[in-house]
C-alpha cells in the first residue's frame, strides 16, 4: 500500500501529529513547572477532574457520606488536564504519573498520598469499612471486578473513544479493532450481570462505582456520543444495571464534581461542601 506508514528504527516524538491531546502528551515524566495543590479544611483532599475516573473517587466519597460516614467529607479541586495541571510540581509529588484523580489524607499526623482510581477506591473502602465485603469469597468477587475495570477501561477510553471520537482522522483498523474489544467487554459484564444485581454480586460495591462511570455513561448515552454504534441496547442486563445506579443520588451528586463539560447544571469546578453540589443540581431542568 502506497500510504503504509513505515517505523522509523529509532522513534522520535512528533509533537504536530495532531489529535486533542497533542499538546500536552509527551514521552517523559516529571514535573513542567511549579504549581502548588491548593488545601482546603477537610482532611481528605481530591484533585481531580470530571472524567470517568475522577467520578470514581467523588461518587465514592458521596456514597460514603450518604452512609453517614462524616469523617468522608473532602475538599474536590480541579486538575485542568487540558492545560497541564497534572504537571505541576506539587501534583506531581503526588502522583508521579501525572495522571487524575490523586488523593491526600491529612486525617494523620503525616499526609498519605494515594494515587490510581482503582486504589483510592479501595483505601477508602478499608479506611471507612464500606463497599468492600470482609468475608474472603464475597470479598475475592468485588475484587475480580474491580481489577477486571482497571485493566479494560483503558481500551474502551484510550483505545475506542481515542479513534473513534478524538484521533485527528478516522482509519478502519483501530476504531473496528477496539470496537470489536468494547462490544466484548460489553459481553463480558452482560452476562455476567444476568444472574447478579452488581458485578461482586447481591451488593453494591466499589467494583461497581469504579465500572459505573466508564460502561454506565456508555450505554446510557454519555460518553463518546457512541451508544447507537455500539448498539447498547443489546446488552439489557448492562443497561438495567447503569440505570439503577444512575439512579443513586450520591452518584448523580458525585459525577458532577470537578466537571467543567456537558450541561450548565453539572458543572462544579470545586467542592467544599455539601452545598456547593446542593446549589449545582438546584439548577437542573
């Protein structure tokens, strides 16, 4: 084929090869430049924004709250990934990888930083004693789930949603390759959620709060502008389950924190309080 791209034997970074995030991604890590995180008064600390995985944490610490966990209250500040703020110097310092969400608990007398969604949610769910069963069987299966998640998401969202809604051309190969591997994940959860409420089983979990953002915003519509491509419908079982929890008011009040995009009513930059979600969703049609 005339237009085959051929590797160079040695790659080099081409910071003009276009798409959403040519600007920012590079090859290397570390910090870019000196910004400080900004601390509120709660002891827990979010920096994060309104992605799949920053709705992890933020639903988790809604549902904590909702379950009369006090000691869950937190300060949510926004981590505008598009302009670079994961590479500050003091979110670096946080996490080294650079990437959303990053939590710091204050509540001791030295600060521990906890970074990657996955294990946030299950620091916080050891930390406060919910949504992780304590019997081994029961806790194995949330577990399966959730290291089932932290594996898949990325081919749904960096490898589907990358070609097929932000890759600066469409081509055929990658958006039917990953299409092909969002449909089977799809599957997966489908039949596995055909003989169970939630993917740990009879109860809501954290392997549930860290899927939700991901294949519930699929399928109920939200991400991607995908669900007719996908053919959602499909999968009843998965659409049962995403709008059962949709329904969940600390995930309707956890999904909007840190977000800046969609509708004027999800927007809430920062969370200090109960409040300021209290307010967002005051102007919801």
């Amino acid at each position: 084929m005339a237009n085959q791209y051929i590797p160079p034997t040695v790659w080099q970074n081409d910071s003009d090869n276009g798409g959403a995030w040519a600007s920012i991604n590079r090859p290397d890590s570390g910090a870019r430049h000196e910004q400080a995180l900004p601390v509120g008064a709660h002891p827990l600390q979010v920096y994060s924004m309104g992605t799949p995985n920053g709705q992890k944490v933020t639903i988790m610490l809604e549902e904590l709250l909702a379950a009369g966990v006090k000691e869950a209250e937190y300060d949510a500040y926004l981590i505008r990934i598009g302009e670079g703020d994961q590479f500050g110097s003091g979110f670096v310092a946080v996490n080294p990888n650079s990437k959303i969400p990053a939590l710091v608990d204050r509540s001791g007398d030295t600060p521990i930083n906890v970074f990657e969604s996955g294990n946030i949610l299950l620091y916080l769910a050891e930390k406060f004693g919910h949504f992780l069963p304590t019997e081994l069987a029961a806790r194995t299966e949330v577990m399966n789930w959730l290291f089932w998640l932290q594996g898949s998401a990325p081919y749904l969202g960096g490898g589907f949603g990358h070609f097929y809604a932000y890759a600066p051309e469409k081509f055929e190969y990658p958006i039917n390759r990953f299409t092909m591997e969002a449909k089977r994940q799809l599957d997966v959860l489908d039949k596995r959620l055909a003989n169970n409420t939630y993917l740990g089983g009879e109860t809501y979990s954290i392997a549930d709060i860290a899927t939700w953002p991901w294949y519930g915003n699929v399928v109920l519509g939200r991400a991607y502008d995908a669900a007719e491509f996908l053919d959602v419908q499909s999968y009843p079982n998965v659409m049962r389950w995403a709008k059962a929890i949709d329904e969940r008011v600390a995930v309707q009040r956890g999904r909007i924190v840190n977000r800046t995009m969609g509708e004027e009513w999800e927007h809430l930059a920062e969370r200090h309080s109960a409040a300021d979600i209290d307010a967002v969703l005051s102007k919801k049609p």
